[in-house]
C-alpha cells in the first residue's frame, strides 16, 4: 500500500497532464530516446515567453493574417499580445478566398479603430464567381468598427450587385482592381461626396469604366475628385481620347496618371502634356500612338518615372526622349526595339526595366 502511494506521489511531481490526456515529465530537461538522441522536455517554458512584449509585438508583425490567427491559439500570453491594434493596422486578405460571412468574423474579432487599410479579394477567377464578398450591411459596420480607415483595396470581385454609396467617406486610396461593375458604378458614392478625400484612385482592369465615368468624376459640380493625385486607369480599354481631354482640362493636383490598352491617339496625349505636370506617367499597348506622340511627352519635364511599354515607337525617338527628360529615373520600354545599353550611355543614371 505504500510502495503504491509512493508510486503515485512520484507520477504526480514526476509528470503533469497536457490537454488531450498527454503526460510529460517535468523532473529533467532532456531525456535520451531508445536511440540516444536528445529530447527536449516540452513542459519547459518556451523561449519566447520569456521575451518582453514589445518584442514578441515585433516578431508577430512579420507573420500573415492567417499566421497571427492561429498563433493566437497557442497561449493566453500569444492571444493578448496578438490582439494589440498595432498588429491590425494594415491588413491584407487578397492571398485568402474569405466569404461574405467569414470576412465579418474576422472583422468583428481583430479589426478596431487602429485599422488605416484592408485590401480583400473575391471570387471572379473560381469556380465560385456568385460567392459574395462584401455586402452594404458589411462595409457599414466596417466604417463603424474602423471609422479611421483610409485605404480600401478590392480586386477580383463581383461588385454590381453593391452600392458604391455604402463605401467608407474616410477613404483617401481606394483600388478597385479587375472587378465587375455595373455602369457608372461610382455615381452613387460620387453624388454624396464620399470619394471627395480620394487621393489615389485605382480601377484598373475594369472593363465597365468609360469616358461618361471619367466626366462624372471630374465635373460632378461640388464633388469632383479635386483631391486626386494619383489616377490608374490601365486596362480600361472602352476609355477613349475624350478622357484624356476631360483630365488635361481639370489636372488638381494630379501626378501619376497610368492608362493604357485602350484607342488613345496623339490628339489625346497632346491634351494631358500641355496642363498636367505628372511626375508618373503610363501609356501602355495603344496602337495609335505615334513618335510624335513621344515627342509630347518630353515637354512634360517633370516626369521621373516612365512607362512605354508594348507600343510602336522607333528607337530614335525613344532616345530623344530620355535625352530631354532631365528627371528621368526609370523607364520602362519591354517589347520596344531599343538598345537598353544605348539608353544608359545617354544617361547612366537611369534605370531600364
């Protein structure tokens, strides 16, 4: 009777039992296995534990979204750290397919007032291209969760049966890339005024945007996108010249102006050279551009980055170009004949991609 009680005395300091029934010992910190290779004892605290918060705050910052959830399961410690807003400031979903409904749940439980930016990405390339992504009710309780965000990026998503009025009036970015739209999708957001902070607006890959959306954006009395500096329209190719001209006759405060893959001609590159001072310029596959096309361009000195890529331009004038951008810092000719060496003698400084 008492070896027995002994025994059991020895199992309970011996060993502790895990979740799921697992005993470990705690009276040694490594052990040798049948094969004489060293064990660790798992009962000892792990390493990180003992690391100050802060520090534990900075290694989570590196982990993805899926990463942070799951370790949140690890610990109590793991858990508290993990749900800091400073690790949900930027939050990045477009690597995971997360339906209407898992997408409120994570909002609910990880998103705050620290949220600056989310970008999310729907279902147009699946098999499940009907799947909701966002839905007015949602975008509504993300504004009242996350009334500081400033950055929304939605791409690959089925956006015609959404109302752009439901989207946030804090947005400064908002990238709306390869998505379905129903025709003049933004009006509604436009006419109550909540794009009026837009700072940076991409809709590339739309194929619904036409020129009636570019004339709504610019001359939509009181709430024009005066604000924008930043305008990506690449891939939008029922765009004709006519927007071009509606963007040369009201630049604001535009900079960096990305187009491409549509029928621009030199009559509307000619309308955006002459007002807009762009230090990022793109016009990309337009079969109607011309040498004298890049001729146009090179008045517009401040360009520092230049995209040329996939037109019919000849060698000749491409080096006249470089040689009379005085700011010119990388430039960007894939399938244009040119003799990138050649570039570089005529200005070493420049970066050939």
């Amino acid at each position: 009777m008492s070896s027995s009680k002994d025994s059991a005395t020895t199992m309970k300091k011996g060993t502790r039992t895990r979740p799921g029934g697992r005993r470990t010992s705690t009276t040694d910190k490594s052990e040798a296995d049948d094969s004489g290779t060293s064990v660790v004892d798992e009962s000892e605290p792990s390493r990180l534990l003992l690391l100050p918060e802060m520090i534990l705050l900075h290694i989570f910052s590196f982990l993805t979204p899926r990463e942070k959830c799951r370790s949140s399961r690890v610990c109590q410690t793991f858990r508290r750290v993990l749900k800091d807003p400073q690790l949900w400031k930027y939050v990045d979903l477009t690597s995971y397919s997360i339906r209407l409904q898992d997408l409120t749940k994570f909002t609910r439980r990880y998103l705050s007032k620290s949220l600056r930016g989310l970008a999310v990405s729907g279902f147009l390339r699946s098999n499940t291209i009907k799947t909701k992504l966002l839905s007015v009710a949602y975008l509504d309780e993300l504004l009242t969760r996350c009334p500081n965000i400033t950055k929304l990026t939605i791409t690959n998503a089925e956006l015609r049966h959404l109302s752009s009025a439901a989207l946030p009036y804090t947005l400064e970015e908002l990238h709306i890339v390869s998505c379905q739209l129903g025709e003049m999708w933004l009006e509604a957001a436009t006419d109550l005024g909540n794009l009026s902070n837009l700072s940076s607006l991409d809709v590339s890959g739309c194929g619904r945007i036409t020129d009636k959306d570019v004339a709504l954006w610019y001359t939509n009395g009181t709430y024009t996108l005066r604000n924008l500096m930043e305008l990506n329209l690449l891939g939008c190719y029922r765009l004709t010249d006519k927007s071009l001209e509606i963007i040369g006759s009201k630049p604001g405060q535009l900079t960096s102006l990305h187009v491409g893959h549509a029928d621009f001609s030199h009559a509307g590159i000619q309308e955006i050279t002459l007002n807009v001072k762009l230090r990022s310029f793109s016009i990309q596959n337009c079969e109607f551009l011309t040498d004298l096309s890049l001729k146009l361009i090179e008045s517009v000195k401040t360009i520092e980055d230049l995209d040329i890529s996939y037109n019919h331009f000849s060698d000749a004038a491409v080096y006249s170009l470089v040689k009379n951008l005085p700011r010119l810092k990388r430039i960007s000719v894939q399938d244009v004949n040119t003799v990138q060496d050649e570039i570089l003698r005529i200005n070493p400084s420049v970066q050939v991609t």
